[in-house]
C-alpha cells in the first residue's frame, strides 16, 4: 500500500505519543493509530481501521490522540518508521508483548530507517517558554529515567545525572522555587515500587532556546506513607452516581466526549477525560492530577461521574443531563479522589462500596 501520511502529538516530555499513519491504494485504506510510551511499554495500544467512514477515524484518532494534551503535526514516513522501530525495541528489550493485530504493522518494524534522531526528538517536543515548565518537564523525565530526554537537554555530550528512582516510577507533585537567575530547587513527591518518596533536587540551567541542562544534584530521598502522599496531593472529589437506563449511554458518551480514553476493569470501564492542553506544567505547583478533566465508570447498571472541581463538574453535570438514559442516585463531595479506589474495589455497587469505606 503506498504511504499517504503520518501525523504525531508534540507530547514526548510526557513520556508519551500518539502516531497516525495512513496507507492506501486502488482497493483500500488502512489507518493505524499507535500510542507510544518512552517509560516502559514502548508500543502500548494499535488500533487499525480498514476502509474506515471519516466519522470512525475522527473518533479514534480523538480518543487516542486528543487526550495527550499537545498539538498534532505532520512527519515523514521515515520519521514515523523510525519511531516504531524505535519503540518496538522497547517491546522486545522489556519481553512485552505487542498490542493488537501485530500481524497488520509486524512489517512496519523492521525497516530501521535513518534519520536525525535528535532532530526528530524535538520535533516531537513541545515549545518550553519559561523556567519552571523546564524543570517540571525535566523533574519528570529524571524520575522515570528517561536517559534520552535529558541526554538531549542536556548542555554535555555525556551527561551524568543522579538516579533518583526505581523503575516504573512516577513525579506526583512537584513544588519548584527559584535561587537566583539559572538556579533553581523543587521538592518532588514520587512513586516507584518501592514506595513513595520525598526529594528534593537543585537545577541549574542554561537560559537559551531551548533550555539546557548544567547540572541536577539531589538530596536524600525521604521516604512517606502513603496516607501522607494522599493528603499531599489530593484534590477534593466532585462525584454524581447514576442507575444507566438506557444501553445506548455508553455510545452517547463517547459521542459527548470523543476523546475519552478507556481503561477496562474487571467489574465495569472506565472513561478518562483529559484537558486538551499540559499547561499545569508551567505551574509552580505541579500535580498529576491537574491534567484530569472528567472521569466515568461504568458498569452494567450505574454510572459514576467525578470531576476534581466545582465548575466542571456541573458542566459535567449538565452534558449527562442532555444525553439522556440516566436516573441520578445522589451527589457527594469527598475531601479526596474515591472513583479509583472504586473501581479496583470487590464491591460491584457504588453504594456498598461507600458502605465500605
């Protein structure tokens, strides 16, 4: 099938992209969406779409791509060949295995395409304006050891960085707080799977475009209990529960929210809305939540909506009223996010899990 184009999210300093490539000739077309993960599950999701309506591919490319926060742009074939393979490594090195039809891009991965990897990383890369974007972006790629990012950020050919964290790791929260004109410190809470941590990091930069790396040092990790971690970054927790009336409410919904992510549980799915920008980032005060919009669970019977603030959780509110097929069961505020607890939690009912708690 002949190449017609790649399309890529400008999302790498979050540790993830989400590529679209599109192939046709004279009987058919074939779209494949794959997202991308720098951290540890190289090529996490494909999804490919065979003489697909426009509508079908809008929805997709939506609900993959839309919900990564950044701006969408064009690369070349051997730019988005070069990333596959670069990702399917990943896969191999990790023994993960491939998602989806393997068989349908099996072939798309072993064309190791040369092209300026460097050049290439940064077209993927969003524009940093200012200081403290900087070193929330580059607190995150320090704590899942994301050695590529900070190589290339980095104002040494052979940049050495402290390791900060096990594998798997994840910033929660991250307060940032300038010393003088190139320096700067934050207090990081982080995840790994040993615990959670406290830690505190001293930057020091190169105000120049883009940003560059001098020098990160770090301090002792402090570990926390996770009731700390808890009060430490949580935000209060706006929730309406729903008995579902109608079997179309999941169609509806993701109608309503075209860019919806799901994440499948065993007992129901749930639905997570992204902002369609990072710009938490450029706060401060990062927290990982502040990216979140909207979230539904759903299982055969009940809905459960939750928002993190006032104001969307009643615009939240009002599109479920619109869409239709749902009977309100109560509204609650918590002092701290529940719908996750909930959804990995043994009780099948929404009411028996608040019984439980």
């Amino acid at each position: 099938m002949k190449f017609e184009f790649a399309k890529i999210t400008k999302s790498r300093l979050m540790g993830s992209l989400g590529l679209h490539i599109k192939w046709q000739d004279e009987k058919e077309t074939l779209n494949q969406f794959f997202l991308l993960d720098a951290e540890e599950d190289g090529i996490a999701d494909y999804v490919g779409l065979r003489n697909a309506s426009l509508k079908d591919i809008f929805i997709e490319e939506n609900r993959l791509m839309g919900g990564l926060g950044s701006s969408i742009i064009r690369i070349t074939k051997k730019e988005a060949l070069n990333l596959l393979y670069e990702y399917a490594r990943i896969n191999i090195k990790s023994s993960l295995s491939f998602p989806g039809d393997f068989l349908e891009y099996e072939y798309l991965l072993k064309r190791d395409t040369t092209v300026d990897e460097e050049k290439l990383f940064f077209k993927t890369c969003v524009a940093i304006s200012e200081p403290i974007e900087f070193i929330n972006y580059m607190t995150m790629r320090l704590v899942a050891k994301d050695s590529k990012a900070l190589r290339y950020f980095s104002s040494e050919k052979k940049p050495l960085y402290p390791e900060v964290s096990s594998k798997g790791a994840v910033l929660l929260k991250n307060t940032v707080s300038k010393m003088n004109d190139n320096r700067y410190y934050s207090n990081a809470i982080i995840e790994d799977a040993t615990g959670y941590y406290k830690l505190k990091l001293g930057f020091t930069i190169i105000d120049e475009n883009p940003f560059k790396l001098r020098s990160i040092l770090a301090g002792e990790k402090q570990l926390v209990d996770s009731e700390s971690v808890r009060k430490e970054i949580s935000r209060p927790e706006y929730i309406a529960h729903y008995k579902i009336q109608d079997e179309e409410l999941v169609h509806n919904l993701k109608k309503a929210y075209p860019t919806l992510y799901k994440v499948p549980f065993d007992k129901g799915d749930m639905y997570t809305k992204f902002k369609p920008h990072n710009d938490h980032v450029k706060e401060e005060e990062y927290n990982i939540s502040d990216d979140l919009e909207a979230v539904f669970f759903t299982t055969e019977s009940e809905l459960v909506f939750a928002a993190l603030d006032s104001k969307t959780y009643k615009v939240g509110f009002k599109v479920l009223e619109t869409i239709g097929g749902l009977s309100l069961v109560n509204e609650f505020v918590f002092p701290y996010p529940v719908i996750y607890d909930y959804a990995e939690s043994k009780e099948s009912r929404f009411s028996e899990f608040l019984a439980s708690i």
